[in-house]
C-alpha cells in the first residue's frame, strides 16, 4: 500500500508536475492488481507540451495553461479503469470514465461529459492567408487511413456547449465506435 504519496516531476521550464495518490496493490508476485486514485494538480499543459518538444501557437495566448485531472484507478496486467474522473482544461470541465479494457489490443472505452469550451481558443491563429490554404488543405489531405484502422475505440461524448468557428452549438452528443478498421460515428 502507497498511502498519502505524493510525486513531484522537475520538467525543466515546464516547471514541477504535481501528483498525489493512494494506490493499494495485491498479489503483486503473481497476478499484480491495483486499486487507489490519483490528482494530477494544475499544470500549464503548454509549458509541459513544450518541454516535450511540441510548440503550439494557439488564437488564444491563455489556452492550455490550467490543466488538472483526478479519478479512481483499478486495474491488473489485462486492464485499467479510470471512474470518477474530472479532468479541468482551462475553464471547461469533464466527468466520466476511461478504460483500456484490453492492454494487449488497446481497446479503450471512454465516456466524458463536459459542460462549455470554445474550440476556437485552441485553433492555429488566423492568418491573412487562411481562406486560400483552407481550400487547398481540403484537397491535399488525406485521411490517417493506417491511424484509423487500428484504432479499437468506444467513446460517449456529451457537451452542453460549444464555440467552433465562432457558431455556438448546444447539447451535443456523439458517440464513436471503432473497430477492425471500421468507423462508425452517431
């Protein structure tokens, strides 16, 4: 039993990455479980990211910078469940759960509900050539086709809001269905 642990990562200019958790394990010898739960405290996700190597420039200057995360894990060698997760990301907020029910093929659940975010903040800053290389990008890119065929996936998503490209859309629900290369969205 890990009791009342607490981690601190030094990531150079990302600054300290906080994490504090409670994680009992069993039968560690021969078939390892686990049970606990963890708080990722407020990071600056874009420090982070570019402490990793990835610069991004974003419309918003602000975006990425508070990001925070805490649930319940329980798992063994095949499988991990995250439940009771709430993940904050700037000034929008998720709960719900995650689970990679299979390690060995990655087959992932997820279900996440979010209340407000305008997608915008997180979009490439516009540029005065953005209508002429929009088009272009339509014609050029192609579908991450090998991407997709692995992906083993079912997901749930529900927002009460959101802002893309400056139209605001309410009480949306998707889900996802991915598997043997086939995509099925509702």
């Amino acid at each position: 039993t890990l009791a009342d642990g607490d981690m601190q990562l030094a990531l150079g200019k990302a600054g300290p990455l906080s994490i504090s958790y409670d994680l009992a394990l069993n039968n560690v010898k021969d078939k390892l479980a686990y049970k606990g739960q963890f708080n990722l405290k407020d990071t600056n996700l874009r420090n982070l990211l570019a402490a990793l190597g990835t610069e991004l420039d974003t419309a918003n200057r602000d975006a990425l910078k508070k990001f925070s995360a805490s649930a319940a894990v329980m798992g063994d060698q095949q499988q991990v469940q995250l439940s009771n997760l709430s993940v904050q990301l700037d000034k929008t907020r998720f709960e719900g759960a995650l689970a990679i029910t299979g390690l060995a093929t990655t087959a992932v659940q997820l279900d996440l509900k979010g209340d407000s975010i305008n997608v915008d903040d997180y979009l490439p800053p516009p540029s005065e050539t953005d209508a002429t290389d929009e088009a272009a990008a339509a014609e050029d890119t192609p579908l991450p086709l090998e991407a997709i065929r692995e992906l083993n996936l079912t997901a749930k998503f529900v927002l009460q809001r959101m802002v893309i490209k400056k139209m605001a859309l309410e009480n949306i629900a998707l889900n996802i269905s991915a598997k043997n290369g086939l995509l099925s969205q509702t």
